[in-house]
C-alpha cells in the first residue's frame, strides 16, 4: 500500500484524497516512511518535524474532509520547501552556518499559497550555500546525492527538491532559479522543472526590489501535469511583489498540437560550448522523439556577442546575489564563514560601477530582443539543460569539460543562462540515459509569457517520450 501510495502522480493523489480512497493520515505514513528508508542515503530533505505532529495534522486533515471541507487540492500532502524560501515556525539555513538555527516568522509568498492549497510542510529540502552553484551541498546539512548514483551530485541549487522527487519522497516540490537551479537538477535527476515568466510567481516575502529580476521561484514534478499543477498554485498578483504578472488561467487545455510546429535547436552553439562526451547524444534522443511527433528542427548557433553576453550575466549575477549581504561580507569574522562562491560574487559586485550594470542590462535587453526576432520563425526554442553528466558528489564544481578549463564556478552551467537573461519560460524535461547510465535533459523555451503553452508543448513532448519519473533506486 505504501509502494502504491507514492508511486501516483500528484494529481491522482488528490483524487484518491478527495474521493476518500485513501486517508490522509495513510498517505502521510507511506510518505514518512520511505523519507525514513532512503533519505539517510540521498540527504534530500533536511529540519524535518516530528512523525508525531505531522501524524496528527494528517488526522485533522482528515476530519475536515469528513466535515465537507477541503482546503484545496494538496489538502493532505506531505511538502518540504527548498531551504531557500521560509515557512513560518521552521527553521531556514540557506544552507549558512550564519543561519544555522533561525526560525522563520512568515511564510514566504509562494509557500503561502502552497499552505492554503492544503499542504502539510514537513520541512525543507537541501540546497547550496545562499543557492551558489548547480551542486547541492553546504556545511549545515552536507551534499545531497543522486539517487541514481549516489556517488554523483543531485544538481542544485533545487537538488534537494529533484532528488526527493525522485525518489518519491515528495508528491510535488517547489525550487527556485537562477542559473538553472530548476533545470539543472532536473536534468540530473530525470524529473521536471519549469522555470516561469519571469513575475509569473511572486518572490520572497514581498519585499523584492523593482530592479529586473533573475531568480525566480517555480515547481518541480514527477509529471508534466503535475508541475503545471503546482505553478497554478503558487503564480498570479500579489500587490507586494511590484514586478508580480497579472493572474490568469494556466490549466493546461492537452497536449500542444506539434505536427508543423518550428524549432531552433540551440546545441553546442557552434563549438562556443563544451559538453561533456554523451550529453549532446542523449538531447539528441529529444531532439528525434520531437520529429517524429512532427516538429521541424533547425540548428541554430545565435547571431549574437556570445561572450558579451555572459560578461553582462557575470556583472547582473553578482549584483542580484550579494544583495542583502553586504553586512556579512563588512564583518571580518561572518565573512570568514561565507563559501568562496560568495566571496567571489562580492569581489564582481564591488568592482562594478552602476554604469556597468546599466551596461549590462543594455547587452541583456538587447539579447531579448534578438530571441523575440527568433519567435517570429521560430514556435520553440530547444536547449541541453546541462553541459556536464552528474559529476562526483565530493567535488566542488567541474574545472573542466571535454579539456576546457573553467575560469569561475558557474561557467559549466553557461548554457542556461539565456532564457533567464531573457525572463523567457522554460520546461526542463528527461531526455534519457548516457551510456554511464546517468541522467540528462533538454529546456523546451517559449516566447515570452507563454507559461501555458510551453508546458502544454512539454505534455505533448512527455506522452511521446513515454517518460518514466520517481524511479530512481537510492
């Protein structure tokens, strides 16, 4: 029973829920027990409360449901929130030892709306140091590993998030990203990650600036329908986030219809990127699952400054990430505590002018508005979500692909940076397996505000693929 419960998607959990096939109290038992069997292991979920409290919030969930209430479609379901984003009365670290044992006060935006759908938080997921870096490890809680080689790192900085996923430890889980973080994981965990519109989720506890965002939050699922699911739930206005988009209807309306359809295929770009030996080959997997449900593919490589462009994301990048830090960095024995990927954001932040930055949102308009002339020929664009195969769990970052030399640590993960330079939305789907029997994606990109359709292009993409989720063996 237990094997049965966490195998449903999402949305078949909440029908079995409501339709009183299964209690909320046994879907909470068979999720805490395979937490207790294979989390040890992957290190997926961290601050988890006690089966006791959770055991008894299910109960009440239950009599509600006796009662004729219920709370919203994830009435009942297990949820642990990236370690990122704050829920009131849990502990949040952001993966800090600065913030080892803060308590939050107050639901972050996105979590609010998870609360009122009718979750039960029953902690976090792990993530890297303030988010830093595509590998989902700190000194508060240590690296969380992939659960198909546990060896190998779970991506971030959503690993976490993608591992219990993948491992059916969680229905459905929330992430964050920046450079990737829901795309990457993804891809390393062979699950989905959707990264909205940018102010298609509200951010933080609304108190973002009205400076163009980077980060920010989406969903991750087993099941195309279940991320789409999720985003519906945590998407629309909210008047304290100022850059928030206006509410509108994201249920997917079936399958996008592909026969004709016009993709670019962005590659290695023209040898600008380096991949790792068999990534490229798995996407290609992708690339013939979608002509073959009609799509015609062109390679592309962008007419466009390609160096220019990541000297923009460096500067706009470490402006964003070092925001609200600043004092710890001031303070010789808290900046003694930050990990060298923040030492190394405050040494670009601080070297930039405000003409710089300025600089550097002209480069960035500019690239939008180049992929914008794209989607005038174009219906979709399609991208590897990594450069790079889940790489050893004790290793930093990759220095190097295919013999090049990486010169920060984030310059493996160049390839994601365009979409979200772009604000654009993108579904982050499972291309299969390498020879090494490791797990890598594709990023299916849509034009601008487009949050319905790309995720209805990826359901087409998925019921063609036959994509199998959650079946990783930790």
């Amino acid at each position: 029973m237990t094997e049965d419960i966490t195998q449903l998607s999402a949305a078949a959990l909440s029908s079995a829920i409501h339709d009183r096939r299964m209690s909320c109290v046994s879907v909470m038992e068979a999720y805490l027990d395979r937490i207790d069997a294979l989390n040890p292991t992957v290190n997926a979920i961290v601050f988890r409360r006690s089966r006791t409290e959770l055991m008894d919030e299910a109960t009440t969930c239950d009599r509600e449901l006796e009662n004729g209430r219920s709370r919203g479609w994830m009435h009942g379901f297990p949820q642990a929130v990236k370690d990122l984003s704050e829920v009131c009365g849990l502990r949040c670290s952001w993966g800090s030892p600065l913030f080892g044992n803060f308590v939050s006060s107050a639901d972050s935006l996105h979590v609010e709306r998870v609360r009122a759908a009718g979750a039960i938080f029953i902690g976090k997921t792990n993530t890297p140091e303030f988010g830093l870096g595509s590998h989902t490890t700190n000194p508060v809680h240590g690296p969380t590993r992939n659960p198909y080689d546990t060896a190998r790192s779970a991506g971030g900085s959503s690993g976490g998030a993608a591992a219990a996923l993948a491992t059916r430890m969680l229905p459905v889980a929330d992430g964050s990203d920046m450079m990737g973080s829901l795309r990457n994981p993804a891809a390393f965990n062979n699950v989905i990650g959707f990264r909205p519109s940018m102010g298609r989720v509200p951010s933080g506890k609304g108190t973002e600036f009205f400076l163009g965002q980077l980060g920010i939050f989406g969903p991750m699922g087993k099941t195309v329908e279940d991320t789409a699911l999720l985003l519906a739930t945590q998407a629309g206005y909210d008047r304290r986030e100022p850059l928030s988009l206006a509410s509108e209807d994201l249920t997917l309306r079936g399958p996008a219809a592909t026969r004709g359809m016009k993709i670019a295929w962005f590659g290695d770009m023209g040898g600008y990127l380096p991949f790792e030996p068999g990534v490229l080959d798995v996407c290609g997997k992708a690339l013939g699952i979608l002509a073959n449900i009609g799509c015609e593919i062109d390679e592309l490589v962008p007419e466009f400054d390609l160096p220019k462009l990541w000297q923009a994301w460096v500067t706009l990048r470490s402006f964003n990430v070092t925001h609200g830090l600043r004092a710890l960095f001031d303070q010789e024995e808290t900046r003694a505590l930050l990990n060298p990927q923040q030492i190394f954001e405050f040494g670009i932040a601080l070297s930039r002018s405000a003409a710089d930055i300025f600089d550097a949102s002209v480069v960035r308009t500019a690239w939008y508005q180049y992929l914008c002339t794209l989607f005038e020929r174009y219906d979709f664009i399609v991208m590897p979500s990594a450069q790079v195969f889940p790489f050893d769990v004790d290793l930093s970052w990759p220095t190097e692909i295919n013999g090049r030399s990486m010169d920060t640590y984030h310059r493996w993960m160049e390839v994601v940076i365009g979409p979200t330079l772009a604000g654009l939305p993108v579904a982050a789907v499972p291309a299969g397996f390498g020879a090494n029997s490791l797990a890598s994606g594709v990023q299916l990109v849509g034009p601008p505000r487009a949050d319905r359709a790309t995720l209805e292009f990826a359901l087409a993409y998925e019921l063609a693929a036959e994509i199998q989720t959650g079946n990783a063996i930790a």
